[in-house]
C-alpha cells in the first residue's frame, strides 16, 4: 500500500499537485458546495463538465465537496449589514432625545424653568478666557438679557420618571398648610438666610409641582423638612394626618435629595440646585450634626464656584432678580462655611477676596454687617491654624483682630416691636437676624480669647482676655435667651445649643480655676442656669438630642462641684459622667473643652500664689472644638453618683490637653452632634 501510494504520488502532474488536498466523500456522490448550501440537487450535462447546471445558471463558482469548502461572502455581508444597522440605531436614539428634549424646552407646561446666574456661566469661567476680560478684550457673550441654563434637559421618560418619584413623597396641600401654620420658625430662617418674606412655605404653588422640574420638587420637599423640624413640642401631631412620624419624614426627604445628586449632579448645577445643598445643610446644623452641615455647604462652594458665583458682575450689567439672589446665596455660603470650620477646626474654603466682589460692594466692613465678621471669623480660624502655642506673633494677631472686632458698631435690638406680634412680620424677621449677628459677634470674641483663659500662673498677665472672653461668653448666653423668647421657645437648632453651652460651661470653669476665691457671680449663676432651663425642655422636644441631655448632665455637675465650693446647700450626691482618676482626683471630659482633672484640696481657701496650676494648653487644642475620646457617654442609665467628701475640701481643676488630638472621627457617635 505504501509503494502504490508513493507511486501515485509520483505520477501526479504538477497541474494536480498545486490543487489542495482532496476529501474522502462517499463513493457515487457528485455535489458542489454551492447547491449543498442552497439544499438543490446538483446535475450534470456529462461526467466531463466540471460544473453542474444550477451554478451555470447562477453564474456562480462550482466547486466540489471533496475539496475544502470556500469563504462564504454572505457571512461578511452579514456582519457589515449589522454594522450598519447598529449606526443606525444609534442615530435614531439620538434624534428622539433631541425632539424629546425640543419638545420639552419648548412647552411651558413641561416644567418650571430653573434660573441660573446672570453672572457667569461655566464656558465664561474658563481660567484663561478670564485673563482677556477686560476693555480692549471680551470673551464674554454679548447678549446680557439671556438667562443661561445650565440645567441638562434629560429625556422625557427619565425625567417624568423621576418627578413620579418625588411627588410620591410630598404631602397633601391641606397638611402642608397646617405645618406651616403650626410655626413660623422656618419663615425666620428663609428671611435670615435669603431674605425671601412669602407667606407661602412652598417656593412654587401646589398645583405646579406636577409639571415642575424634580429639582424644584426637591426644594420643596426639603422646605417642608424643615417646617416639621420647627414644630412646637405642644403640637397635635394626629392634627397634622401625617403618614408616619416628623423625622421618617425628614429622613425620606434628604434621602430624596441625596439620590437626586447622586444619579446627575449636573441637574443641580442652577440657583436652584445650589439651594438644596443649602437647605441640606441647615437640616444637619438644626440636627446637630455639624460634620454633614459642613460638607453640604462645600458641595454649595464647589457648585457655585463652576456655575460663576465667585466670579464679579460687570460693572455694566444691571443687577436683575437672579443676580440679587444669586448675591445672597453666595454671602450666605461663604458665612455658613466660616461658622461651621470655626467651630470644627477646619481651614476656611474660600480667601477673604470673595468678599471683594460687586456682591459686598455695598456693605462696609466696618459697619456691623456680617461681612466684617465673616472676615474676622477668617482671620481667628487663619490664627488657629498657624500657631501651635503660645507665641509672641500669635498675641500681636489676637491683639490686631480684637482691635477689628472692636471698631465694628453693632445696631440696636428694639425687642419691644418683635414680641408685639408672633406672626411673621417684617420687623420680627429683622430683630431675629440682628440677634444671630449679635450672638456670632460675642462669639468670635469668646473664641478668640478663649486661648488665654486657662493659661498657668499668667492669668494677671492676660487678664484682658479673660476678661473679654468671659463677658462675650454673657453676651452669648444673653442673646441666646432673647432667641428662644423671640421663637416662642420653638426654635430648633442644635448647634445653637451647643454654642449656649460652650459659654456656660466657659463661665462655670472660671469659677473652678486656680486662683479663683469667689466662686462666681449672682449674675453668672443666673445665665447658667438659663442655660440649662433652655436645655432642660429641648430634652422633651420633638427632636429631643444628646446634645441638651448630655449638656444639662456635664452643667449639672460642673454647678454641684461650685456649690459645693461656695459652702451653699446642695445635694451631697450629684449625677455626673466620669472616670475616677484615683483618690482625690476626677476626671471630666466635656466636649470641645477636652478633659479636666478635678483636684480636692482640704483647705477653705485657696491662696492665690499656692493654688493648684494648669497644665499648658495648646492653643490650637483649645481654640479648636477638641473632641474627646469620651468612653463614659453620660446617658440616663448609667449616671454615676459622686461624693464629693467633706465641706473643707474644695476642688478646683487642672486641663488635661496635651496628648488629646485635634479632632476624633467618633466624637459624633459620643455626643451626638455630628462634629
């Protein structure tokens, strides 16, 4: 077999052995690959013809089966028509959304058009297109009457979609109205923060939202949040006919927003958008939870900074409407975001030549505007954040910024036309903002001295600022008395409290401090124990937090411990949050103070010269609101007892500092305020 086949092979002609190899086929089978694949029967003139009849016909290559079979053309036919077809879809998607979103820009009734500023757009705010702004160079359009939006229209099934979405949440007209009858605290704050004096808690009327755009229908939602978390504690709640309690409520409407942010956040990129992050904020700072607040109004900076709120007016543009409130929500951001990084210890997001824009072109800086201390409150958090002790340059800076405090004229309160009436008048709106502008000023004046209150064996030397911190420290808890009156007593903001707090608790260790005889005044025990009334009754609020449980419980403590100095009656057990730190010694930890060792020393009086000294403080530690690691959270359950021994032993305290850091991720988790 292998020489017949080798013999075979030798006697192929060369025209035979440049043809591919043949296939074994089954014997008396003649058939082209062509009519295999048309499924015909193959015919033959003759055994000769080397192709049969029905490829003849159809012009086509006849080509045997025992020969390899040939590329199929149709194949990549087919694959180019699929290309094709996939183009082609491709481009019919894209002319629907583009009819889709004609349609809908061209309706009025499709939705409420959102404003954007009148100042810039985000092409106008191209850094290097700025650098040829000027007389001889415009790169700006010429137009000035355009509003630009901003707003991406997305296709009209998504947005009727997630309009759906919201409205499900929004509450009947007839409820809304009750809530917003039922308290007028959030008209207080629209006046304050936007100077906006509708009646109406709604920014748009009711029977728009079903063709309002899902940014609008977000505000709203977040306006009536803050309505129910202005509720009087005495309100029926089954008045209201609400589905489910005040805060499921609220948390369902920050979820609805969250997610509004999260799917497109260039769906907020309007005056609009920007004022949900607002409103967001101001819900986590009546909440207490001061860290969210924060970066709510940094996504706000982020937000206007692309949309050009930084960026001035030109001087030839005529201040509109959208301008105006454009000026407000970026005065009221750059304020906000002062407040909160003062109080956390943050860098502040934007330099002080934010202030030097068209927007505060009309405010003085040494009047008593809010833009002075929104300066100032930079300058404190700058000095903060430079010094980390004790310096010469970090006096000579308090000293520079007490002198700007100083020179600034605070205007008069006249309470006596605010309390004529708790409706929402005009002149109720304007005592409540020159309140809070009161309230920040003493602030920043107890923040800035506070540094030089528990420093050891100088107390002659800075007596100034004791002095001065300890006096705004009043201020603070007198004005803080004057809102809760203005409001009814209403008023819910937990961060407020929190600043109530810090000032009593400054009074109340100036009475414990080394060299102190007289354990504080009349006057000084009054505030404090205002304080802790105000504090008392927030307990029993709607919203009841940590914060006033806790704070009553540390001031408590605190007032026992002077009593108890000051030989007057008092209980011999007082509730307190501690840890025992041995014989004679205990240990309190009080929330940006940090930690404080109360010492027992067995003599009556305490001499000056000898008395117990404090231990250095960092500045930044105590100028910054220093978390602690607070293992003993002081709830209801587990408030310990303490002796606080014989009448001749007194206590006085010494700072524990300097090996606390600057700031706890879980200090929120211990007191509750989100810092």
């Amino acid at each position: 077999m292998g020489s017949s086949h080798r013999g075979d092979e030798t006697n192929l002609s060369p025209l035979d052995a440049e043809q591919p190899p043949r296939k074994k086929v089954r014997k008396g089978t003649r058939s082209c690959w062509e009519c295999k694949h048309r499924k015909v029967r193959c015919h033959f003139e003759s055994d000769g013809k080397p192709s049969c009849k029905e490829c003849i016909s159809r012009g086509s290559t006849c080509r045997s089966q025992d020969l390899p079979e040939p590329e199929n053309p149709r194949e990549s036919d087919r694959s180019n028509l699929n290309e094709r077809m996939t183009r082609v879809e491709l481009l019919l998607e894209k002319v629907l959304q583009k009819l889709d979103g004609a349609n809908g820009a061209a309706s009025p009734n499709q939705f409420t058009a959102l404003s954007t500023s009148e100042a810039a757009t985000p092409a106008d705010n191209a850094p290097v297109l700025s650098l040829f702004q000027n007389e001889i160079i415009g790169c700006r359009q010429s137009s000035p009457t355009v509003i630009h939006n901003t707003l991406p229209v997305k296709n009209g099934r998504d947005m009727d979609r997630l309009r759906h979405d919201l409205l499900v949440l929004m509450l009947p007209e007839k409820t809304i109205h009750k809530i917003s009858e039922a308290s007028s605290c959030w008209w207080l704050l629209r006046a304050q923060c936007f100077h906006v004096y509708e009646q109406s808690l709604l920014p748009i009327p009711y029977p728009q939202l079903s063709n309002s755009h899902p940014t609008l229908i977000t505000m709203c939602l977040l306006w009536v949040a803050i309505s129910l978390q202005q509720l009087p504690t005495d309100c029926p709640m089954g008045f209201l006919n609400l589905p489910c309690s005040p805060k499921q409520l609220i948390e369902q409407y920050m979820a609805a927003a969250g997610s509004l942010a999260s799917l497109n956040e260039d769906m907020l990129s309007s005056l609009e958008g920007i004022e949900c992050f607002i409103l967001q904020a101001i819900i986590h700072n009546n909440d207490g939870r001061l860290r969210s607040a924060w970066t709510s109004y940094r996504h706000a900076m982020n937000i206007a900074q692309i949309t050009g709120l930084h960026s001035p007016v030109p001087a030839d543009r005529e201040p509109g409407q959208v301008t105006s409130k454009a000026s407000l929500i970026w005065g009221h951001i750059i304020h906000a975001d002062r407040y909160l990084s003062l109080m956390l210890g943050m860098h502040h997001g934007i330099g002080d030549v934010a202030f030097d824009s068209r927007y505060f072109s009309d405010q003085k800086p040494s009047s008593g505007s809010m833009v002075a201390l929104g300066r100032i409150a930079g300058s404190i958090i700058d000095r903060n954040q430079t010094f980390g002790e004790m310096t010469s340059g970090m006096v000579r800076m308090t000293q520079t910024i007490d002198a700007t405090l100083g020179a600034i004229e605070l205007p008069s309160i006249d309470l006596r036309i605010a309390h004529v009436s708790q409706h929402r008048t005009i002149e109720r709106a304007k005592s409540y903002s020159e309140l809070m502008t009161h309230l920040w000023f003493h602030q920043l004046t107890a923040w800035l001295h506070l540094p030089f209150l528990l420093k050891p064996n100088i107390r002659d030397r800075y007596d100034y600022s004791r002095r001065s911190c300890l006096q705004a420290s009043r201020e603070m808890i007198s004005c803080y008395t004057k809102i809760r009156d203005l409001t009814s007593g209403s008023f819910c903001c937990k961060s407020l409290d929190f600043q109530a707090f810090t000032a009593a608790v400054t009074l109340v260790l100036d009475m414990l401090g080394p060299g102190t005889i007289v354990s504080g005044s009349q006057s000084d025990w009054a505030a404090v124990e205002s304080v802790m009334a105000v504090l008392r009754q927030q307990k029993d609020a709607e919203f009841p937090g940590k914060v006033a449980t806790r704070g009553v419980a540390a001031l408590e403590t605190l007032m026992g411990i002077v009593k108890h100095n000051a030989s007057e009656q008092s209980s011999p057990h007082v509730p307190v949050s501690l840890q025992q730190e041995g014989e004679g010694h205990i240990k309190i930890e009080i929330p940006y103070f940090g930690s404080f060792l109360l010492h027992r020393n067995a003599r009556k009086h305490i001499d000056v010269a000898q008395s117990q000294t404090v231990a250095d403080v960092s500045p930044r530690q105590s100028t910054l609101p220093t978390p602690v690691d607070n293992t003993n959270t002081i709830e209801e359950s587990q408030l310990a007892l303490l002796d606080l021994g014989p009448d001749l032993d007194l206590w006085t305290f010494d700072v524990d500092l300097s090996t606390l850091p600057p700031f706890l991720s879980d200090f929120g988790d211990n007191w509750d305020l989100g810092l």
